[in-house]
C-alpha cells in the first residue's frame, strides 16, 4: 500500500514539474514575441523619427531657398529701381544722324548744339565664322557714363581688320607662351636657370632665337638674354605676323586715340574724340560717333548721364 502510494505521488511530482515548465516555456514564448513586438514598435518609431527629421530638413531648405529668391527679387527690385532713378529724364536730348554725320541736343524744343561727327561705315569683317557689322546702331539709348581721358582697349577685331590691311597674318600671345619675335612662330618658354641646366651644355647666345612674352602686365622682347619691355599702346610685329597681346598688358591700352572726352552708351558704343579729324563728316567709324576736340569737349560740358540719345 506505501508502494503505490509513493509511485503515485513521484507521478504527480513528475506531471507537476512538467507543468510548471510548460508554464515557463509558455511564459518565456511569451515574453519573447512581447519583446519582438516592443522591438517592432521601437523600429516603426525610429523609422517614424527619421522620416520626420527628413521632412523637417526638406522644409527648411525649400524655405531658405524660397526666402533666397525673395532676397533675389528684392535685389533685383532695388537695383531697378536705382537704375531707374540714374536714367530719369533730363530736360534735353541728343540727336545722332547717320544720314547727315551731324550731331544736334536739343533743349525746351531748341537746338542748343550743332556739330560734324563721323559714324559708322557699315562694312563687315568675317573672322573665323564670325561677321562683325561696323555701323552705327539706330534707336534710342542714354548716356551711361562719362569719362575724361579714355583709354581705348582695341577688340580683336582690330588687329585682324590691321593683319589684312598690310597682308599679314595673326598670332596671338598668351600668358605663358613664347613667340619667335623675328618670325611670329610659336616657341618653347624661356625658362630660368636650374641645377639641370647648369649640368647641360649651354648654347651660345647667337643661336638663341629672340622671343617675345608676357611678364606680368606687359610684353617683354628677350634678344640675346636681355630683356626689353615693348612700348605700351602701340601694335607687335613678329616678321609678317600681327601679335594680338592679352587683355590686362599695357600693349592693350591705347591713350589718346579717343580724343580727351567719352560719353558711353553702353555696349562699347559711345561719343568721342578722334585723330582722324580729316574723315569728320564721313561714315568711316567702327560704330562710335567720332567728334573733334573742341566739340565733343563742349558737348561733354553740357551732356548729363541720363540725357537720351536719338540715333536716327
């Protein structure tokens, strides 16, 4: 009878400890998909968060862009606006004729100022695909500035339409390059002594071709190892070549062929002086309108920056 009665209570241990580790495993399972679960949630939120952050920055930087072209608007406005004011009409104006090569202003419906001028002379120069037209522009413009003693920084154009006149050629010289000053072909830089050229032997000077090239901002002729800076406004040679020199050398810039006074009207058109006196009254000019000294000096006095400008 004890027997069976401690078989049966072993059984119950047994089927009792089963039970409670089912109950554990069940609890854990549980616990686990809590955790999966909480770990979804947490994953969702994260994913939640960084989409916000996303579209927070995508906001802000459509609001500064759009602010930006506020800003832009604003300026632009200004800037109008400023404009607007510089170009308010003046009591006189100025009237330009290509038919004639007269210059008048005419102030309260009278004509305070008669002078000759040359204008335009309406031929073309074609240069690489490109065709350049010399006339006078007809219509109406303001003077946008005035300058006294202008300095004339001839386009390329010029040097062609010269290279042409005396059947030459053109070469340009760029900063860096180096050109045969006797044959206008190009050449290899001079270059400043080094260790490697010491251990060379050196050429004699007789054998070294003069050259031509830019030092800072002018051209220099070196001959014989002396270097000799060309003069400023004037045109480069090279045998039957034309050198077109860089924008910035003092070879570009040319004083005194625009005569004392300039009265610009933008887009490189302006009033001015001339050496060329002789061709006053003449379509002979690249577009400008030429006057002698004594008159563009007096329309000068009198011009204001703003003064409308008839050309007919």
């Amino acid at each position: 009878m004890r027997r069976s009665l401690g078989f049966l209570a072993s059984w119950a241990l047994l089927i009792v400890a089963f039970a409670v580790c089912a109950i554990a495993v069940v609890a854990e399972a549980m616990n686990l998909r809590e955790s999966r679960r909480f770990r979804r949630f947490e994953s969702v939120d994260e994913s939640i968060e960084k989409n916000r952050r996303a579209t927070l920055d995508l906001l802000r930087a459509e609001e500064t862009e759009r602010q930006a072209g506020i800003d832009s608007v604003i300026s632009s406005l200004s800037d109008v606006q400023t404009t607007l004011r510089d170009f308010e009409d003046t009591d006189q104006t100025i009237l330009v004729s290509t038919a004639e090569n007269k210059v008048y202003v005419r102030k309260n419906r009278e004509i305070v100022f008669e002078a000759v001028c040359s204008t335009g002379k309406g031929t073309t120069l074609i240069d690489k695909g490109r065709t350049m037209v010399f006339s006078t522009p007809i219509g109406k413009f303001r003077i946008v500035s005035k300058e006294e003693n202008p300095v004339w920084v001839p386009p390329d154009w010029h040097y062609v339409e010269e290279a042409r006149k005396h059947g030459l050629r053109i070469v340009r010289l760029d900063r860096g390059d180096s050109i045969d000053a006797d044959t206008g072909a190009a050449t290899a830089p001079v270059r400043e002594a080094s260790i490697l050229s010491w251990l060379a032997p050196e050429k004699p000077a007789s054998t070294v071709a003069p050259v031509l090239e830019v030092r800072g901002d002018t051209v220099v002729e070196i001959r014989n190892g002396i270097e000799r800076e060309l003069p400023a406004g004037k045109m480069i040679v090279a045998g039957n070549s034309v050198v077109i020199p860089p924008l910035g050398v003092k070879q570009r810039r040319f004083d005194k062929i625009l005569g004392a006074y300039r009265l610009n009207l933008g887009d490189g058109y302006a009033l001015h002086g001339t050496q060329q006196t002789a061709q006053l009254g003449r379509s002979v000019s690249h577009g400008c309108i030429r006057l002698g000294d004594d008159d563009i000096a007096a329309l000068y006095a009198i011009a204001n920056v703003g003064d409308e400008v008839l050309i007919y």
